[in-house]
C-alpha cells in the first residue's frame, strides 16, 4: 500500500504601532512525500506551528485554525513611531508537530508591502528590517537588523519542540512630509513553514 501525505501550514501576523499599523501576513508551504509500508493502522499526524508575538507574549495561535484557514496574529511593536525612530516587534515560531521521525521545519518571512491611508505617503516613508534572533529578547535589541530583500528572511531548521524568532524593526524616515501626520501604514508580510526532509526542501 502506498501512503500519500501532504501537509501545509500557514499565518497572518498583524501589528499595531503609533502613527500607524503594522500587518505581517503568513501563507501555508504544501509538502508532499510518497512512502511503502505493510498493511496495518495508519494514524495522521498534525503538523502544527504556534506563533507567538513579541513583545506582547500573550498573543498567541497556531497558523492554521481549527477551520484550515490561516491564522492572524496581532503583534504590538515597542518603541515611538517620531521621525527618524523605529519601532520593534517579531514572532517566536515553534514547531508543534507531533508526526513521528525527524520533522524539521524552516520558517520565511516574505518582503512586506506597505500601504497607508490619506495620500499615501506614509508608506513611502516607512521602511523594514528584519533580523533571526535567539529569543524573543532579541527583538527588543536595535543591532542586527538588514533590510527584507526580494528573497525574505529564512530561519534556521527548526526541530520538533524547538522554536525560531523572526523579529522586525520598522523605521520612519527622518525627515517625512507634513502629509504624513495621522496617517495609518500597514505593513504586511507573510510568513511560511516549511518541512525539510522532502526531496527538494531545505
């Protein structure tokens, strides 16, 4: 008997800060691998990532709800969004699966898309960084941080039990234009976990 198994997770992360809003989306990776085995009971595994905003720990969800849809979670940046000043936040992301053998996971955040409201210049004066960090400590740190290319930020291996922190510092420019005061920016990213293990990943 061959066993197909295909597997996906994802998350919508949302975040708030003064003068405006920060929104970090997430969407699933799909994982399929092929295996014999003998005849007998087959149970299915649940691959489920938790994610946990920084600073504000208590906000937490898997990325996928109980429906299959992709979770959203607010995350509340410390710092005072003035010109020239950045504010801070991030996802710790852990590996709750409880599929037997080695299931390792990578974790990517996408490069964000900034939106804002009145004329929109908000949003052109807005920029991100992103930086891996060791706990969720590190999100509160203002070194490290490099700018979210066109190929995101990647995480390292993840195993069962373990978890990553992805954190991200967002930045006013120094010298905005009148037209920015009381503006809203969201910022949206998305974030995917990945198994490795399957041909072709990690």
């Amino acid at each position: 008997m061959r066993i197909r198994r295909s597997l996906q997770a994802a998350a919508l992360i949302a975040a708030a800060v003064v003068l405006g809003l920060l929104t970090v989306q997430g969407s699933y990776a799909l994982w399929n691998a092929t295996t014999s085995t003998t005849p007998g009971t087959v149970s299915s595994a649940s691959f489920d990532v938790k994610m946990t905003a920084t600073p504000n720990s208590q906000t937490t969800t898997n990325m996928t709800l109980a429906n299959g849809t992709s979770a959203n979670l607010a995350i509340t940046p410390t710092g005072t969004f003035l010109p020239g000043d950045s504010a801070y936040g991030g996802v710790v992301v852990t590996n709750n699966t409880n599929a037997g053998g080695s299931f390792n996971t990578v974790i990517t955040a996408t490069k964000e898309t900034v939106t804002s409201t009145g004329d929109g210049s908000l949003a052109l004066n807005v920029t991100v960084n992103a930086k891996r960090g060791t706990s969720a400590a590190d999100c509160s740190t203002t070194t490290g941080y490099t700018v979210l290319g066109v190929s995101g930020l990647v995480s390292p291996t993840v195993p069962k039990g373990g978890s990553t922190v992805l954190c991200f510092q967002v930045t006013l420019n120094s010298n905005p234009p009148a037209s920015v005061k009381g503006q809203a920016v969201n910022i949206s990213l998305t974030l995917t976990a990945r198994q490795c293990g399957v041909p072709g990943d990690c």
